[in-house]
C-alpha cells in the first residue's frame, strides 16, 4: 500500500489515479518551486499536493507520519526575494536586500506560529502543532480542518439570523482575545479563511497569510486585500495595523453574514461614508447587536471599537452606545489622494508595505482634534519606565492588567495598550496595558511549564537554584503524598509568604501575575530515590544488587534499583537478569534524582539451543526479532547443533542487544543417531534467579516513516 498525494489515503501500490480522490500522479503537474509529493519535512511529515500558494506561503496538504493524522504544511515562499530550483528541496534566496527581507519575514514566520502552537487549543482557531526550520525556509505543521468555507455558505444563499451571527463571531473573538495580546494580527479575516467542519466546530485559518515579510525595509511586497473586509488603515503604507485592524474585518463579515451585502469599501467610505445598518435594510436586528457590529465597522481607528475584547464585550451587553461619526466635507481632504484613485480604477487593491506588522513596531500620527480633551499617547513599543515618564506630564498612570512572560526579554516592552492611541481617556486618566517581560510572570505560563522538574521550571524563570526546596521543609513531612510524584517534580510555589500548590496554580486564572522578584521558593515532591556508590556488579545477577534509597534526606532502606532489559542471550550460564553492562562505573555515586540514565544493562532473554531443532531455534531468534538474518550452517534436519552465535561488528559473541540487526549463525553436524527431543528445558545455575519484574527506560523513537506508510 502506499498514500496517495492527493487526499493522504492508503491506496494499492500499481495504482496512479486515487480512486478516492481522483488524483493523478502521472499527469498532475506541479509548479517546478514547489516541493515534490512524497517530500519529508521535518523527519515525519510527507508533503502532497498543494491546495493554495498566495505569493508568500504554500499550503500542502500533508500526513503526520508519528500522529498517523492529516495536516497542513505551511512552507514559508515569498516569491519576491526566493525561488526554488525544479527537483530540490532547498530554497534559492535572491542577493541584496532580499536576503535581510527573506530573514526577517521567516523570524516572524516561525515565530509568530510558535507563539500559537503553545497557546494549545485556543476556541475558534485552528491549531499549530510544530515550527521546523529545514530547506534554507520554515515550515509550520498545522491542523487540518475539513469542511466548507464561510463563502461557500453564504454563496449556496444562506442569511444568518442576528442571534446566529452573533453566537458565529463570538467564537472567533474568543480566540482572538487569546491571540491578540502576544502581538499577533491576522490582517486578512473574511469569509473565505473561516471554516465550517462537519461537526460545526468554526476555525479561522491562514494566520498571517499575506503580511510574514511585511519589514520596515520592504519595497517590492505587496498584499492583496479583500474588498469590503480590509480597513483603511490597511490601504496606507503607514498605516496602524493592530486588533482594531481584525475587528473591522469580523463587523464586516457579520455585516455580511446578517444583511447579504459585503460592506461598502472602506476607501470609498473614507470620501462619503454610506453603509446603511440592518435596520435601514429592513432587516430585523436587537439594537444591542446592531450598535455593537456598527461600532466594529466604524471607518477610522480612533472611532473604531479597540480590540476583540471589547467587541466581545458589546456583543454580549443588553445596552451599548453607538459610536456615531459625523460626515463632513472635509473628511475627503484626510484620506490621501491616492486613495481616491483607487477606488475609481482597482477592482483589488494591491498596495506595497513598508511597515512592521506586528503593530507595537508602527507609529503614526493622529490629530486629536479638541485641545481640552486628554487622548492616549502611543505607547506600544515602549518600556514600562519610559512609557511611565512619557505619559506623567499629561497626569495620565498606567496600570498593567496582563503579561506575556518571554526569558528573552529583560525590559518591560508594552505589548498592548487601553484605550489604544488617540483614543479619549476617562476621568481616571488610566491607561491599561500588557507587559512582555522576563521580570513577571502569569500563572498559565508557570501552569503550563510544571510539567518538567523544578530545576527545568526555575531555568525557565531565571531562578537561582537555592530557591528550589523540598516540599518537607516548612511545610512538615506528611505535606504531600510523594509516593504518587516523580522526585522533584513541582509540588507548589509561595510568592510573598504565601503558599500555591500546582493543583491550585492550575486552577488560577490564566492571565493573573506576580512578580518573578517576590517568588520565595519554588518547592518540590520528595519522592524516594537511589543514591549509594557503586561497586562493580558486572557480571552478577541483578536481584542480587541492593543500593541505598532515600526520600529526602531521610535514608529507608536498600531495594534493586531500576535497570533496563536490553539483551539476548545464548550462554546458559548468562541467563534472565544477567548484570551485561554497568553504565555508573565502580566508585561513583548514582544518584537517580539527578539523571535518568539505567544503571544497569541485563539480559532479556536466554535463547536455549542444547538438545533443540535448528529450525526450532531459528524460530525463537526471529519471535524475538525479525531482524534478525539467522543462517544455518550445516544441515537442518536430522542434526545436532553444535553452536550459536551472533556476529557483533564481525565478531562471534554470545550476548548481544535484543535491538538490532544481526547475522546470527547455527552451527550443525549430522547425527549418525537420531536422538530424541528434549522433553523439560535444562535446569539453570542455582544462582540464577527467576525472571524480575523489570522497569524499563520508555522508548522514544518514532515509528520510521516507510513503515507507517506501508501500514
């Protein structure tokens, strides 16, 4: 059997069109830059068709090898600074400044879905499973989602109720309220990059599209944007692209969803604005609803509803207050000229960037219009200090109500801001902003990191390793039922004086936050473990070996530690549980709360051949592994054997890892006598202890590629 490259289904190998699908292999031809089918990304992913190339990424469809699942491979391809030659793999990138373009456009690439992929499951997006750099390019593993398209919905003549529309954007708001806040904007909502599964499960797709080399330096790059969804800001070269940005695009799409109209352009409503709402149409809609969707689709930022948050916050208010903005002559003369001509003569507008996308990097300039009213600085992009400083003289504060914990980042960078710039503040003069910094951090990053030790916790967080203390001290010896925990696993943190467990740490809020300074200790389980210094037990049998055990500091008792089964045997004297390799040598101390090394390599399995039939012992050896390239040497039947052994790098041993491929040869000589069959197995040395329950090391590779094509 063998996949087809068109829908990743198991078809009959002499098979070249899929009768599931309808591929071709012979004759469907690809674009030369593109990968070829059966490609393997990333050690486990195999590339198949591509189902769309927008200038900037291709979409394959793929199958993750080790998951046995369908996915979406994202290959990062702006065809303005790279190309790739017909037949290989690796990417050719143009000279000059494409190379620095290329580069900073794949940085946000993988780090933007990075960002995603440790959000995990986040309501209404779909999800990034992995980031892999190969090929001179990125490549970003996601989920795939099977269903149909908003579009193709409302193009099969669908019109949502007002209540539908609503309970539809209020589960891509969710999403985006999670998004937004790690600097990450979609900038190409509409409805053809939603999807509707089977199951009505609703995902927006294709994070970042059209923007992942969108630099301060670029020149050539352009977008495409959606007539009707893309804001104004989105036509200017320094416009401010930010939450605001993908809240105008969802207004549209509900605008959509509710009247059966695409929103009027939001050039053309630059020059006169004339969207008529629900109720002008005709349409039944509770006032709330419409308000809130208005609000979202207002043409300028400054008037715009700021973030998803809010908009989910109005969508799901009894009373809202329409934003309304009047129209005045001289609006037209704010809009750029060559706004104008656009919207006479594109049908697409296809404008080059030259700013950053993620919004905190932008800056423009807002006209606050009354002198008297106090109006938000712009302070994305700023520290928290300098942020501080810039704002004081207006008699504005700032408060921090989220943070966004990054190891790399020893300022404290505002992220996001509240009411965003321009905006009129209230009578507090308070901005709310979110933090990204290595200075503080929120419980669902310390939540999501637990799942390590404490030492790997306190690395992360940047703590000094005499923070990190055993959960008996000060907190008494029947604190925690250790027996049920790994040694050093995270049994709870006291910030302040005050004690938090993981089980409550997980239960906190996500976004709430201390400071990493204020963090007392970082206590762990004390669950019993083997220190003692080794003596040279090669050679023994394992249920004879006793270390020293411990829990804590407190010494319980000497028990056979853990060892890893790993070989085969054909010498009787080295049966079950022969000691065949001791990995801590003689003299050092193992001490297994430090390492997750074995000390000991045993005996599997003891292969007995005296008195048996070579074909009988031939079968035992390939039970054990087919693998195994058993030859016999001499003849098969009527015969005596006289000897077997493996060959280990060409030489004959008797004792060999159980995994592995080996030529093991059986030695025979005819038997002038028939004799017969051995009715009981021989009787082993009397040192030789019965087969131990064995704890062994958890095998971590994957299953190899082939073999799960093949299956």
């Amino acid at each position: 059997m063998k996949l087809c490259m068109g829908c990743m289904t198991n078809i009959e190998d002499n098979c070249t069109t899929c009768p599931h699908c309808g591929y071709d292999e012979t004759t469907l031809r690809q674009e030369s830059y593109y990968l070829d089918p059966g490609t393997v990304v990333g050690g486990k992913y195999i590339v198949g068709r591509v189902i769309r190339y927008g200038g900037y990424t291709v979409t394959y469809l793929g199958m993750d090898a080790e998951h046995n699942r369908k996915v979406f491979v994202k290959e990062y391809l702006p065809s303005d600074f790279s190309t790739r030659a017909e037949g290989e793999t690796e990417v050719t990138i143009y000279s000059g400044d494409a190379l620095e373009q290329f580069e900073q456009g794949l940085t946000t690439f993988l780090n933007e879905a990075n960002r995603i992929q440790h959000l995990n499951a986040v309501e209404g997006i779909a999800k990034v499973y992995d980031c892999v750099a190969e090929n001179d390019t990125g490549y970003v593993i996601s989920e795939y989602v099977e269903g149909e398209t908003l579009q193709q919905i409302l193009d099969d003549g669908k019109v949502f109720s007002a209540e539908e529309a609503k309970a539809f954007i209020v589960k891509i708001l969710t999403g985006l309220c999670q998004v937004h806040p790690l600097d990450i904007i979609h900038c190409d909502i509409s409805p053809e990059t939603i999807v509707v599964t089977a199951e009505g499960e609703i995902k927006l797709m294709d994070f970042g599209a059209t923007r992942y080399v969108t630099t301060a330096n670029s020149k050539s790059l352009a977008i495409i944007l959606k007539q009707g969804y893309a804001p104004e800001e989105q036509y200017r070269s320094r416009g401010v692209r930010g939450p605001w940005t993908d809240v105008y695009a969802l207004g549209a799409v509900m605008y959509r969803m509710i009247t059966g109209k695409v929103p009027v352009e939001s050039v053309d409503r630059a020059l006169l604005d004339e969207l008529k709402t629900p109720t002008q149409l005709g349409i039944s809609i509770p006032q709330n609803i419409e308000n809130a969707m208005m609000n979202a689709l207002n043409v300028y930022q400054k008037d715009r509803t700021p973030s998803a948050q809010v908009f989910l916050e109005e969508l799901n208010s009894a009373q809202v207050k329409r934003i309304h903005v009047k129209n005045k002559k001289n609006d037209v003369g704010k809009f750029p000229k060559w706004a104008k001509g656009l919207v006479a003569v594109l049908a697409c507008v296809i404008v080059g960037v030259g700013g950053v996308v993620t919004y905190q990097k932008m800056t423009d300039t807002i006209d606050t219009g009354d002198s008297t009213e106090v109006r938000a600085a712009n302070i994305i992009g700023k520290t928290y200090g300098n942020a501080e400083e810039l704002v004081k003289k207006d008699g504005v504060s700032l408060k921090v109500n989220a943070v966004m914990y990054d190891p790399n980042q020893e300022d404290e960078i505002i992220s996001v801001q509240n009411p965003v710039s321009g905006r009129t503040l209230g009578k507090d003069k308070k901005i709310l902003c979110s933090l990204v910094t290595s200075k503080r951090c929120n419980y669902g990053t310390v939540a999501e990191n637990m799942n390590g030790n404490v030492d790997s916790l306190a690395t992360y967080l940047k703590l000094s390793s005499d923070k990190c203390k055993e959960a008996t001290e000060g907190l008494g010896e029947d604190a925690v039922d250790s027996n049920r925990q790994n040694y050093r696993d995270v049994y709870g943190i006291t910030v302040k004086g005050k004690f938090i467990s993981a089980k409550e740490i997980r239960g906190q809020k996500k976004d709430t936050f201390f400071d990493l300074k204020d963090v007392d200790a970082i206590y762990y389980y004390v669950s019993p473990y083997f220190k003692d210094v080794m003596k040279n037990f090669r050679g023994r049998y394992i249920n004879s070996v006793k270390l020293a055990k411990y829990r804590g500091k407190k010494f319980i008792g000497k028990e056979t530690p853990s060892y890893n089964a790993a070989y085969v045997s054909l010498d009787s004297v080295k049966g079950v549980g022969y000691i065949v390799n001791q990995n801590i040598a003689a003299g050092q101390t193992f001490d297994d709360s430090k390492t997750s090394e074995l000390p000991f390599d045993t005996v599997y399995k003891l292969v007995s051949w005296s008195g048996k039939s070579p074909v009988a012992v031939k079968s035992a050896l390939k039970d054990i592994s087919y693998s195994y390239d058993v030859t016999i040497k001499g003849p098969e039947s009527n015969a005596v054997i006289t000897n077997v052994y493996a060959l280990v790098d060409g030489k004959p041993e008797k004792v060999f890892k159980k995994d592995g491929k080996y030529k093991i040869v059986i030695e025979t000589k005819a038997n002038a006598t028939p004799v017969p069959q051995a009715t009981s197995v021989p009787k082993q040395r009397d040192s030789q202890p019965a087969k131990p329950k064995t704890t062994q090391k958890p095998d971590s590779a994957s299953k190899d590629v082939d073999t799960v094509i093949n299956e």
